[in-house]
C-alpha cells in the first residue's frame, strides 16, 4: 500500500503522532479540496526560476557535480538522446532525470530501463510540463498551472505514474520551463517534493550548440546543479557533455545524483 511521506501529511492534517505516517494515500480529488482550501485567501508575490524554497546548489564543498537532465515530452520534445545516454551509462557517469508524463507516454520501455538503472535517479517533471503556478502565469508562451488544484494535479499525477511503474515515489519537482511562485513551491513541498532549480544553465533549452554546453560545463565550481536536456537529440546538448566530462574529470570533479548530498 502506497503510504503518505510526512511532508505531504502536512498539507492536510497536524501531525502529533507517528501513527500517522501509516496512513494510506489520499485521494487525488480529496488532496486538491484540501490544498485549495489551504490556500484559499493567498496570494503569490513572487515569479521566477529562484523563488524562496528552490534549491539551485548542493550542500558541499566537495569538488562535485549533479547532472540534471530533463525530458519535456513537448510535441517536439519526446525525443531520446541515445547516444548521450550510452555515454552516461558506459561511462557510468550518474544524473538525475526530470521526466515529464507525456515524456513517459512516448517512451515506456526506455522510462522503464533508466527507472531500473541504479545509475540514475528519477526526478518529476511534471504531468503536462508547465509552469507552476496558483493564478495562470505564463513564461516563454506556455500557460501556467491555472489554480491551486491544477498544481496540485501537475505534481501529483506525475509522481504516482512515476511510482507506479518504477515502484519509487520521486522526491524532486522541477516544473516545465523551471519558473514557479512561491506559493507553487510551498505546494511542491507539501507534496513531498523538493523543488529542484540549478545554478549552472547548461544548454539553454537545448537550443545551444556543442560548443557552448561544453563552455558552459567548463565553467562548474562545486556543488553546482547544471541544467540540461536528453530529449533532443538532434541539439548540442549531448555531444557538449560529451566533450566536458572528461576535461572536469581530469579537473577532479565527480558526478553525483542530486539526492546524494543535501540541497540549499
């Protein structure tokens, strides 16, 4: 039976004993009314990639690295990077995978082979891929997260197909295009899920050309989170991280999952 992390217990109930960790998960329609009814007479004031509550670093000092790669499953995003993911796995090189749910759709078997390789972490990107927020706001032309409840359902439904197939509940969120307002942030939390931002902007939508994603990586100091994509094959992305992951290696850097060190 599915059970109920305490960070999401904490969006409906006081929680004063252990007992309630036991408890089976709620219903989707029942976690929207509750949320909705938690937020009811908030407004956000804030809208952005680093709002309060997104975790852009890991804790450490150590020489390290995490690799974020997300998976957009967008009309023209349900792409698989194979070459890109041969080299991780060849390389056994880790990183941590936002996968959106249309991403999935596309994909099944391949989702089903990274979810089982211990090499990667599954991290949640969304059911539709939006922008997490409580009141419509858009950013680069695509239509936020309308209300509280579609937060919720943008968060949720991704994390319970995720464990479903994989038998693991993710423990990262990281909306579509990686814009939220706080109140969407504190949502996430609620859920369970750390919202997972980055601090270094590795192929820019990958829409730069290997050259720049292997400048951009170069450019890692540690305890940096590096935002990229495996889901376009036909971009840089790949072949930039190709070319820079053993020059940060003879560096001494290290290639971690972002669940490996805490997060600030």
């Amino acid at each position: 039976m599915n059970r109920v992390p305490a960070a999401l217990l904490s969006v409906f109930i006081t929680i004063t004993s252990p007992a309630f960790a036991a408890a089976p998960l709620p219903s989707l329609e029942s976690l929207k009314e509750i949320t909705t009814s938690r937020y009811a007479d908030v407004k956000p004031v804030r809208w952005g990639e680093q709002v309060p509550g997104v975790r852009t670093r890991l804790d450490t000092k150590e020489k390290v690295i995490a690799l974020t790669l997300d998976a957009c499953g967008s009309g023209k995003g349900k792409g698989v990077d194979s070459r890109l993911l041969d080299f991780l796995i060849d390389q056994q090189i880790p990183a941590t995978l936002f996968i959106n749910g249309r991403w999935i759709d596309a994909n099944p078997g391949l989702f089903r082979q990274l979810a089982a390789n211990p090499l990667f972490e599954i991290a949640n990107h969304g059911i539709r891929h939006k922008p997490a927020s409580i009141n419509g706001r858009s950013i680069y032309g695509i239509a936020g997260t309308q209300n509280v409840a579609e937060v919720v359902e943008e968060i949720e439904l991704n994390a319970r197909k995720i464990e479903a197939i994989s038998g693991v509940r993710p423990k990262l969120y990281r909306s579509g295009t990686a814009y939220y307002d706080e109140i969407a942030v504190q949502i996430s939390q609620g859920l369970g899920h750390e919202v997972a931002g980055y601090s270094l902007l590795g192929d820019a939508g990958a829409t730069w050309s290997a050259a720049q994603v292997k400048t951009a990586l170069l450019k890692a100091v540690s305890g940096d989170i590096a935002l990229l994509h495996m889901n376009h094959p036909e971009a840089g992305t790949g072949a930039g991280i190709i070319a820079a992951v053993p020059e940060l290696q003879r560096r001494g850097f290290r290639f971690v999952r972002m669940s490996d060190y805490p997060l600030k």
